[in-house]
C-alpha cells in the first residue's frame, strides 16, 4: 500500500510538492525553529508593545482618542488575549533575530555564509519596523474600508480584498528581508501568497485554537493561562512563516518527489546534500557528499 502511494505521488506534482514540503520542513526540524521563534517572540512582546505605544504617544499626541483605537485594533489581532494585553499596557529584538536564524536554517544557508551578529540584528530591526508599521497601515486600511468609504454592501468584500492585498504586501517585505540569498520576486511568491492567505484563516480560525487552550488550562494555571494561550497563537504564526518558507525552497530547489518508502530518489539526494553542504563553517572548508548504492 505505502509504495503504490508513494508511486503515485512521485507522478502528480499536486501531491509530490505538499509532500517534499512536508519532508524538508521535518528534515529542519522546522517545529523547534517555530518554537523557538514563539519564545523569543513571547519575550519581545511586551518590551515592544511599551515602545509601540510611547511611539503613538508622540506621533498621536493630539488625538488619543485615535491612539486607543490603533492600539485596540493592533491587540485584538491576538485572539482572545488580545483585550486583556489592550487593557495592560500603558506608554512609557530577540523575535526577529530568531526568526532570521530559522530562514537561514530552512534555505541551508552554509553557516560560513550566514550574516554576522551585527548585520542579522540590523536586518532584526528592520523587520521589527516593518512588523510595527504593518500593524498601523493595518488598522488605517481597515478603518477606511469600513468608515464609509464604500457602500455597505462592498464592506465585507473590500475588508477581505484589502486585508489580502495588504497581508500579501506584508509578507513580501517579510520575506525579502529574512531570505539571506539572492532571489527574484517570483521565486518568493508562492510561499508569501501561502503565508498571506494562511495569515487570515488563522485570525479567523487560530482563535478557536487559543480559546479552547486558555480554556484547558485555566482550571490548572489560573491567570497563566493566558500566557499558554499568547506562547500558542505566536507558535502557530511561527509555524506559518516557516512553512511558507520551505515551499520557496522546495520550489526552488525542485526538491520534489520525495520517496515516502526510504528510498533516495534525485530530490532526496539533493535535499541531503544541501543539509550537508549547510554544515560548512570555513569557507577553506570542502564536503564531499556521496551515497552508497
């Protein structure tokens, strides 16, 4: 049964891509990337949402009426902790710099290559801008579409159009400033249109997700429920960005089909050479990768 799936699979790429997919992203032990991503995120959160507002504080100084909305509608895209961060955090890197790390990792990028500290936190903060600025255009975008701006009956549909086009946007810039090697627009598409679309159903759907584990641990942890709740929304964001990723690499590469019976078919061969590859740490470094018949 396993090797006339597999054989099928091999022969339609609707099926061999998702897989290959599904291949690389264990083969990166993607899911610890992901955690990872969530627990600097996690630890960034609140540092950031002190700046984000500060920073309102001056630009929005004469309107705080304006300034609570950004920030309520900035919060309420984290399902159901949102409303309680919106109602803690008054004005006064390390997410990004993970999450750069594991683009790195996912494109097996030789360590000799990958960037310097001081250059991958440059590029952290440039992705912590656009982050914070996506937040804002966000809410304006939003605000607009649904102030009046067209008929009711449009409303629904230019929110959805807007939020696509503008998540799209966001994770094209993301996406740009994460890939460590050169690249063409194209080649980043499929995973940002992924990333973009997925973004969305998770707003709509991943609440339903922390809702129920906040309300799992609730009886146990109490209060700290919300932050299993806040660890898992971030863990599911990380999961997406990641595996938007490993379909530009699969794509790329042409990683695909991959064998599902352990055997080494030509996409197997050149996914374990670039693992393989990923480990030089000396550019004066030679691996020679060979396979035994």
């Amino acid at each position: 049964m396993i090797a006339r799936v597999d054989a099928w699979q091999r022969r339609h790429a609707v099926a061999a891509i998702p897989v290959a997919v599904l291949r690389k992203f264990l083969d990166d032990r993607a899911s610890s990337l992901a955690a990872l991503v969530a627990y600097y995120a996690f630890l960034s959160l609140f540092p950031l949402l002190l700046v984000f507002v500060s920073s309102l504080g001056f630009v929005l100084q004469g309107n705080p009426g304006l300034q609570d909305d950004v920030v309520d509608s900035a919060l309420a895209r984290i399902p159901v902790v949102g409303t309680q961060l919106s109602s803690d955090v008054d004005p006064l890197t390390g997410s990004a710099l993970a999450l750069s790390r594991a683009f790195a990792e996912i494109w097996d990028v030789p360590r000799a290559d990958q960037r310097g500290t001081l250059h991958a936190r440059v590029r952290g903060l440039a992705v912590l801008a656009l982050l914070g600025g996506a937040l804002i255009a966000s809410t304006v975008v939003t605000n607009l579409a649904l102030g009046g701006a067209v008929g009711p009956l449009f409303e629904n549909v230019a929110t959805l159009a807007a939020a696509i086009v503008f998540n799209a946007l966001v994770c094209l810039a993301l996406f740009g400033l994460l890939t460590v090697r050169p690249f063409d627009i194209g080649e980043l598409l499929p995973g940002v249109l992924l990333a973009a679309a997925g973004g969305l159903v998770l707003q709509a759907l991943g609440g339903v997700y922390v809702e129920h584990t906040v309300a799992r641990a609730t009886d146990t942890y109490g209060a700290f429920a919300l932050v299993i709740g806040l660890l898992s929304w971030l863990w599911l964001g990380a999961h997406l960005l990641l595996i938007g990723a490993e379909v530009n690499v699969v794509r790329h590469a042409r990683l695909w089909p991959r064998s599902l019976n352990g055997g080494l078919e030509p996409a197997d061969r050149a996914a374990l050479r670039r693992a393989a590859l990923a480990a030089r740490q000396d550019r004066r470094e030679d691996i020679t990768v060979r396979f035994r018949r």
